[in-house]
C-alpha cells in the first residue's frame, strides 16, 4: 500500500502504481508475461485449474486469477541489489553526519517543495548515504548523478554532498513537474532516463528500474510510518502511574 505520498501539503503527487504491477506489499519473485503485452511481477503463482492461474500479488494474500491461456511465460526474479553502489572510492569525499544530511535534505526539500523523507529514500535505494559512492555507469554521489546531468546542473564536485544533494533534488523536481507530480513515472525517469519513460509512455519494462521505483517508494513509506508513530507517541506522552 502507498502511503503519504505527497510533496508537501500543498502539492498532492498522482500515484499511478497499482499493487499488480509492482508489488509493493512484498518481494517480488515472479515476472509474466502477458498475450495482451503487458508484464506484472507477483510472489508466486498457482495453477487451480488447467484453465485458471492465481497470482499471489502479496505476501499477505491479496490475489489475481488469470485464465491460463492469456499467460505466455513465467521467470523468477533475482533478488535485486540494494543500492547501486560501485567498487570505486573517492578518499577525500567527507562522508556527513546524520545532522548535516538531515539539514541538507531539510533545506533542499523546501526549496523545491519536495518531501525530505522522499529525497532520503531516493539516497537510500541510490547510494546506501555513501557519499563516496560510483556506480558501474559512472554515477557519482549520495544521489548517483551522471557527470552529463551534474554538469548541466552547474554540480562542479559530485562528492560534496551539499552540492550532490542540491543537485539531486532539483532534477528530481524537474521530473515531477515534467510528470505532472507522477512519483512512479518521475522515479522511472531518475532511474532509466526521461527517454525510456517517454518512449513506453510509462515506467519501462526494465527490471532494475520496477524494482528501483518500488525499493524508493517502499523505503518512503516506512519512514513516513515511522514518523507518524513517532508523533503519535509524542502527542500520546508518558504513562502516569497512582
């Protein structure tokens, strides 16, 4: 289930991810392919009939029956990598502490009107927060920005993480406002390109890039989670005794 999804109050983003094309619920093990075209990713599937498949969309249940017929193949998914860090490090990246990147992402969210908790999971399923991190395509920094992207972002140094950061977030607005405020297809476009989400006129059928587009979404939703109870028992305070 997606949760919280939203910018700022102000600013309400469309989600247009449904729970049997990415599966957020759980980890995905299967990918079909459908005679109609399209492809979902499910935990498992069941075969009730000779004519009837069930796909189990979730771990706790939630379902989809299928006539058998319509289903041209089935593929186990690989368990995907959790982050896209490479092997190259920078030494002389300072890697900043939980204040300073909580500040950095406070001040880069209000600038562009987008949720601190978001940036933190696109940093989170990106880099893992190593700010020294490189992709294997060259990828530089907490939010793995190409060198052609950090350039043309005025980013002179991807491994200072004020400028990574700001860099960052002011691509990923570019997006949402490209997106019209779609957090699936904006995600697809940081992950693949704006190309490949223009070119299948949704989020590609890239492997990598529906477990990305969940892995951030999921990680959103569980930081959201959790400071919703965290103000719950704020609000709640302690438990006076007689």
């Amino acid at each position: 289930m997606v949760s919280c999804l939203s910018r700022k109050p102000c600013r309400a983003l469309i989600v247009a991810l449904c729970a049997a094309a990415l599966c957020l619920g759980a980890k995905a093990a299967e990918h079909i392919t459908l005679r109609n075209g399209f492809e979902l990713d499910c935990v498992r599937h069941e075969s009730l009939t000779a004519d009837l498949t069930r796909l189990y969309m979730t771990g706790d249940g939630n379902y989809q029956d299928l006539r058998s017929a319509d289903i041209i193949r089935f593929e186990t998914l690989p368990d995907p990598p959790p982050t896209r860090v490479g092997a190259a490090v920078v030494p002389t990246a300072a890697q900043p502490t939980i204040a300073v990147l909580h500040q950095l992402l406070a001040s880069a969210g209000t600038a562009h009107n987008i949720d601190e908790d978001l940036l933190a999971s696109v940093i989170h399923a990106e880099s893992g927060g190593h700010v020294a991190a490189v992709s294997r395509t060259g990828a530089c920094g907490l939010m793995q920005l190409m060198p052609g992207t950090a350039h043309a972002l005025g980013v002179k140094d991807s491994f200072q993480p004020d400028q990574n950061i700001a860099g960052g977030t002011a691509y990923l607005d570019s997006l949402l406002k490209r997106y019209k405020d779609d957090l699936g297809l904006a995600l697809a476009a940081y992950n693949a390109g704006p190309g490949a989400v223009d070119r299948y006129r949704g989020i590609p059928p890239f492997r990598e890039t529906r477990a990305y587009v969940a892995r951030v979404i999921r990680e959103f939703n569980r930081r959201k989670q959790v400071s919703s109870l965290a103000t719950v028992a704020t609000n709640v305070g302690p438990v006076s005794r007689p």
